[in-house]
DNA sequence: CTGTTAGCGCGTTCAA
DNA sequence: TTGAACGCGCTAACAG
C-alpha cells in the first residue's frame, strides 16, 4: 500500500501538501494540487484510516448496537441509518448483542477501543455500560428503548398509546378475557406497552388480571411458551396482546400447534411488523412502527451531535400506526384499515 | 482515557515494561507484572487500538459483508460467525451492500483502509472487488455465493443437487409445467439452482422451456413481478421452483393476491427457510442451508487462514435438507417430512 | 502558499 | 530482565 510519502515524492512536494489537497484545504496552489492528485491516483493511495483517525482520534465508522440480529424491526431500521450515513461519509458497522450482557460489554469495549465515531444502540440497561461510552464521550443516540441512568437523544415511539389503542380494540370487540405477553422486566418497550395494556384495561372498566400477564425474553420460543402457559392456567384468554414481532409470531405458532382457531377461539394482536404478514393467515392486526424513518432520525440527531457534543438530548417520539386485520375481530367480516 | 504511559508512570515502569505485561510476554518480573496490571486496572487502561493496529498494521475486526441485511439467511449466518470469533476474541461487524456493488465498492474501501483482520463475503462478483482485498493480502472467506476471478476459501451447498431434487419431487408430483423464478445471471446461486432445475427436467425425459424461466432479483418484489409474469404468459405453469427465501415469499404473495390455491392451482417449492414458515398455509416445501454451520465453518476457515495465509483455498460443501411439505404435493394428503 | 517538525499511542528493536 | 529510542502513517502546529 502506497503512502502519503510516496505520493508526496511522486509529486514532487511534501507530505504535508498532500494531505492538505486530499483533505480539501483550499489554500494549496492549484497547478501543484493538481499533480498531487494524479499522483494520488498513479498510485491508487488509499490514506490509512487507522493512521489518521489515531492523529484525529476519530475514526468514520458508526456501530448500531442491536440486541437480536434476527429481529427484521431492527435489521429493517439499519438501511435507514445507512442512507444517511453514506451521505456523510460513514460506514455503518451493525453489531449484535444477542440480548446478552456480556456481549454487549464486549461490542461497547471495542467500539472504545476502535474510538469509532458514534454509536446507535438499542440499550439492554445494564447498569454502566452506556454510562462508560457517555463518559468517553462518544456521541450516542438510543432507539426502541430508553436509556436509563444516562441521558442520551432518544428515538421512539409513544408505545403506551399505541398498546393502549390494540387493547381497547381487542375490549370493543368483545373479547373479555385480553392477556398480554410482553418482554423481560426492565425493557422499557415491555414496561410501557404493559402500561398501555393496562390502562386500557382500567379505561374499560375492567381489573387487570396479573394472571393473564407473562413476561419473557423477546423471542418467539418466549411467545410460544408464554402463550401455552396462559391456555393452561385459569383464567383462560379469548385473546392476546403480543408486545413485540417475535412474541406475536411465537403465540400465533403455539395456538396454531394447539389447533385453536384465530380469531374465533383466541383473538390475536401483535406489535410490530411480522415478517411474511401477508401471507399469514387470518391476516395479522398489527402496530407497526416507522422502522426506516427511526434509522435515519436517529442517524440525523447523531451527526448534530457529532457537529455540536453540547445540545441538550433530545426525545424524539415517531407516530406508529394500527392495522386492523382479522385476527383481532369477533364475529365480523373480515376488513382492514390502516 | 489512560494510556501506557499513565499506567507506566503510576506502576514505576517504563512503557514498555507495561507492554510486555499486558502482551503477556514470559520476560517480566512476576513481581513487576503485578504491579503493572494492578496500575492497569486502578486506572482503568484500555489499549487504544487504533495505535496497535497502527503498529502491528492489523485490527481485531472481523467484516461479514452480504448483499442483503434483510435476508434471515444471511443474519441467521452471523450467529456462527459471532461464536467463533468472539472465542479467538475478534469483534464481528455486519456490513450490508444492499445488492449495490457501489456501497459494497465503498465497504471494501472502509475494510481495507480500517485494516480489518478478515472478511466473510456473500460476493456481487464485481469485477476488481474481491481482488482488491485479495491483493491486499486481506483473508477472505466466500459464503453462499462462488467467488469468481480470486480463489479463496469458499463455504456453500450443493446448490445443483439440491435443486434437482426439489424440481424432480414437482415432476414425480405429477406437476407438468413447472416454471423456476431465479436470481440475477452471474450470481452462482442463482445459476447453479437454475441448472439443478434443468437437469431434473432433462432427467425426466423433458425440455426445459426457456418461457418458464424468470430472472429477477434476489427480493420479494422480484419474485412477486415474476411470478406475475408467468402467470399472465402461455405456458401458464402449474408450478414453480423458487431458488430463494425472498423469491419463494414474493412468488406466494402473488398467488394468494390472485386468489389461486397452493397447491391445487399452482405447487411451490422454496429454497432456504421462510420466516414464520410454520404459521404459512399451506406449510411450505422448502430446502434448507445449515445456515449457523455455513458461518462457523466460515469464521474457522478465517481463523486458519489468519494463522497461515500460504494454506491453499479450500472448498466446503455443507449438506442442505429437503424438506416436503403440503405446498408442493398434488392431490395428496398433507403430509410432512424432514 | 509550502515545507519542516512534532506527536497521536503503541510495539519492538537495540543496548545495557 | 529492563529501558531508551524509533517508527507505524498521518495531520496540525510552526516557520519561512
């Protein structure tokens, strides 16, 4: 690989006036810019990023920091980081942290380590792990979840509303006996979407029953097992909220195995996007969150963060939108909305 | 953040002393290592690594670069990938080219100038991509898709068998036109299941007939367009052979939309795992890649390479699974195999 | 406007 | 066994 030094004497200047012409420093003679560049391309240099960014003690790489590689909400949301990326002059590293602590630290440690640019995680909250990214100073934007202990811009949706909406359906139509399977305590996406449960709930009149409750990873082995606890125990449901994608998918695979029919035995809604929706049947009612637009929101606050380290965090709170399909209807035709 | 003269100073050492420590170099005073490595963690030292990788000019990342961050195939992928590495302590970062051979033009670029220590690469076949990473003496292992041009280590199925096998079970199936929707000339894949599919039809005393073949991308809308296509054409098939996940999804959306039955109207029979697979009717025949054993298998070729980079290139062909299932059996009971 | 000099933080010679 | 000196490739002072 050819360096800054070969360049300069293939030019027939220094070192320094090369990096000033391939850093776009207008104070360079135009003529000598010029050879300097031919040079550059003679040569095919390729500046070394490690060396710079050391010099800089900045690298161009950002990491997106997501707790399940194999969740389509988070893998959909990166291409809207990329876009704006890409036009900046980024490159996005995805990393996965397995909603695994341990590696989690790991990921947070080599983005240390590697001094990349910035950071856009979807936090699992244990206690110390952003705060040692934030006391790097490292620019960090949260999505999906909200970060605790730091404050940090935000990127979300209002989940409480959006659950409370898919409850209150589920309650309009008729369905007495509404359970909820949501995520791992300490999640705020599980935290809130529960809250919204329950105050639809109580908006209806009704008690919330902590029997028809189940709180479990965001897996869809965690909703199926969830969902077959709740047709085991007493009070049995007529229907479920299902907080998240693979939840959803996970309940509707153990109602399926258990041969009940959706909706006219268990009525099912689901938050999130659920990959091959269209080809599930009954269709799926759904709340689906603006995936992209999350991505390249978060990927805007973290470039003004990266131009300005002071501004005060900002919450941003995206609109979602409720899908009507058959799955939560009770004895109706079949229509859909949204 | 500390660096190694902080903690020499504070360990009454000289920087390099704290170097061989913390390299566990065999030459240091046991009682001055102690020292060392309790300074190191009093203050918290983290190596900077963009200054190591500067000196030993390599980094401790991995880049797994596919052509589609969308495709659960290829996430599904990373999960091997991560084991491995984390185990010989690389970091795993997931580029997505997006089908684009600019962005994937533009990661190669950050690959190399980051100085990664490896990459996992489902290749575009873009003339000059790989054999630039090649030539920069960068380790390379070619997942799914054969490299052209550069010979490197590759991880793949028999996709030419496997294809056979699916397009001959739809013929014994009695199916008379069965059509194949494919991806893009010159991606192997694409080619080599597009040649199983011949061959069964040759085997079958047939001629393959060019209207029943379909080129389009590797994306759900591809397969849904195609799909389409054939159906308003003459032959009209009776089946179709889809040679990929998105492909097989996009394909069955279509039919669903034009109200066509699955598999008395139209059979379909997939290549790789459908997301929620379980929860389509009718279950779908597919054929499966051992997806988490193609990225381990690829991460431990990456690791032997790293430790000898004269090893001569090696092909690994994994075992793919046939799984028969009702959308592709004609006027039969719902059976379920594999 | 240009070149010389210095140093980012580390690992690795070379002497001692 | 240890420390001093050097350089990885680059950018940012400082002079000229």
């Amino acid at each position: 690989m050819a360096t800054i030094y070969d360049v300069a004497r293939h030019a027939g200047v220094s070192a320094s006036t090369v990096s000033r012409v391939l850093n776009g420093k207008q104070t360079v003679d135009a003529q000598l810019a010029d050879r300097v560049r031919s040079a550059a391309t003679e040569l095919d240099y390729r500046p070394n990023a490690l060396a710079r960014s050391l010099r800089r003690s900045q690298t161009h790489l950002w990491a997106v920091l997501v707790s399940d590689i194999n969740n389509p909400f988070f893998t959909a949301l990166v291409r809207g980081v990329e876009d704006v990326a890409q036009q900046a002059r980024y490159s996005v590293v995805l990393c996965n942290s397995d909603e695994s602590p341990a590696k989690e630290a790991d990921y947070i440690a080599a983005i240390l380590a590697e001094q990349m640019a910035g950071v856009i995680v979807s936090p699992t909250n244990q206690p110390g792990h952003l705060t040692r990214l934030v006391s790097a100073g490292v620019p960090i934007v949260a999505i999906d979840r909200r970060a605790e202990e730091v404050e940090v811009d935000t990127v979300t949706v209002d989940n409480t509303s959006a659950a409370e909406l898919a409850t209150a359906h589920l309650l309009e139509e008729g369905f007495t006996r509404v359970a909820c399977i949501t995520g791992p305590r300490g999640v705020s996406t599980a935290e809130e979407r529960l809250a919204g449960y329950r105050r639809a709930l109580r908006a209806a009149g009704r008690k919330p029953d902590p029997r028809l409750v189940r709180h479990t990873d965001f897996r869809e082995q965690g909703g199926y097992a969830a969902m077959g606890e709740l047709l085991d125990h007493t009070p049995r449901p007529d229907a479920v909220f299902a907080t998240n994608n693979l939840l959803t998918v996970g309940a509707l695979a153990c109602l399926v195995d258990r041969g009940l029919r959706v909706p006219a035995d268990v009525g099912i809604f689901g938050f999130d996007d659920v990959p091959c929706a269209t080809l599930i049947r009954p269709p799926l009612s759904t709340i689906t969150q603006p995936t992209y637009e999350i991505g390249r929101t978060a990927a805007d606050l973290l470039l003004r963060r990266v131009e300005d380290p002071s501004r005060p965090p900002s919450v941003t709170v995206l609109p979602t939108e409720l899908h009507v399909r058959a799955s939560s209807l009770r004895s109706r035709t079949v229509t859909s909305a949204g």
